[in-house]
C-alpha cells in the first residue's frame, strides 16, 4: 500500500515570529506516521493569505498527498481569524477560501472529531484508485466505502 506523502502548514504570526512555541506539528506528525504516512515536512507563515496560500501550492508542488493546515485563534492584530468570540463552523469553513483551492479538502474539528469520516472516506478512495491503477485485474479488494461501514467493519 503506498505511503501518503504529507506536508503541514502552521499559519499564525505568533509562532511564525516565534513568540510562541508550535506544539501541535509533532503531535500531527506523530499520527500521520502511525497510519503509515510520510511527513515530509512542515511549512510556518504568518497571518497572510497569499503566504499561506503558496505554502500549501507549494507542498502540492512538491508532490504532497494531502496537505495539512494547522494553526490557532490568537488576538494578533493580524491575525486572520474573525473577531468573534465563538470559533468557525465547519460549515463555514467548507465555504472558506481554503476549500475553495480546486484540490480535495476536508475540515476535521480538533476539540469533536467531526469530519474523521470525512477524512478516512477520502483515504480509502485514494488508496483504492491507487490499487485500481497498479492491479487492475485485482479490483475486487476494494468495495465502496460506505458498503464497509455498513457491515461494521472499520
């Protein structure tokens, strides 16, 4: 099975500036490599959009599976969250910007889980087109996702 090559992208001035210390980047590389995933590497940039946006073109450039996008809510005068008190939905963020960069996307919420499913559907496809590609007289392995979870199996 191919191993999904990963990039990360922290986005915040406060850690780009190094005010404070990144704590989720190895705790994201360290489950990623527990599901067989290379990390090849994480990419910091302030609050600004078009910096975050070409560190994740670039990590696509690079030849990066998935690209992660991690970062915090600050009160950084730039920070790029909106001044609110609540935190975005996922709905919002499924219309965001980020989802609308042309390449799969998903949002998972850090604090429910929401979105795992999401996020293991989209790996199961991707892996599965991939066998389908390298063995395509073997497709029988792979079924439909949505079959799998309707038999209980995870």
């Amino acid at each position: 099975m191919k191993s999904f090559n990963i990039g990360i992208v922290t986005t915040g001035s406060e850690v780009y500036y190094h005010r404070i210390k990144d704590k989720f980047g190895p705790i994201l590389r360290g489950k990623m490599e527990g599901y067989h995933c290379t990390v090849a590497g994480q990419t910091f940039v302030p609050d600004n959009k078009e910096m975050i946006e070409q560190a994740i073109k670039d990590w696509l450039d690079k030849g990066a599976d998935m690209v992660f996008c991690t970062g915090g809510m600050s009160v950084d005068p730039d920070d790029l969250t909106p001044a609110t008190k609540l935190n975005r939905t996922r709905e919002e963020l499924e219309k965001s910007w980020m989802a609308r960069m042309g390449n799969d996307c998903t949002f998972i919420s850090a604090r429910t889980g929401e979105g795992m499913d999401e996020l293991r559907r989209l790996l199961y496809e991707r892996v599965k087109e991939i066998h389908i590609q390298r063995y395509p007289y073997n497709d029988f392995l792979y079924q439909d996702y949505s079959d799998l979870m309707d038999d209980g199996a995870e």
